[in-house]
C-alpha cells in the first residue's frame, strides 16, 4: 500500500472545513406534517421565565433540529 505524500495529506486536511455541510441543504422551517413525514417527532420547550414561551423542534429524521411551524 502507498503511502501520501504529506502535502497532499495537507491538502485533504485543510480542505474537509470548506466542502459544505449536509445540514446547511435543509429548509429552516418545517411544517409539523413534514417532520413527522420525514421520521421524526416534534419536541416543545418552555423558554424563559415569567410570561410563557415555546420553541417547537423537530426531532429525528430528515429534518433534525429543524424549528417547527
């Protein structure tokens, strides 16, 4: 087995940062249907203290950590 020469090593090192990453292709927002569609379930959590606040997650599947609208 050959061995890389260590600039190429180098090379393929610096370079892995800049290949985009697969979640930057999601959509920001889902709607409740297509989290569930996609696999996963919607998880509510409270915000705050005081006044009530909710942030909706979606959770598994296609659209993990994607914001539920």
């Amino acid at each position: 087995m050959r061995k890389l020469p260590y600039a190429l090593l180098t090379a393929l090192v610096l370079a892995a940062p800049a290949v985009p990453a697969h979640a930057a292709a999601r959509p920001a927002d889902v709607t409740a249907s297509q989290c569930i569609a996609g696999g996963g379930m919607i998880i509510i959590s409270a915000v705050g203290n005081g006044s009530p606040s909710y942030t909706k997650r979606c959770q598994g599947g296609i659209h993990d950590g994607q914001t539920v609208v």
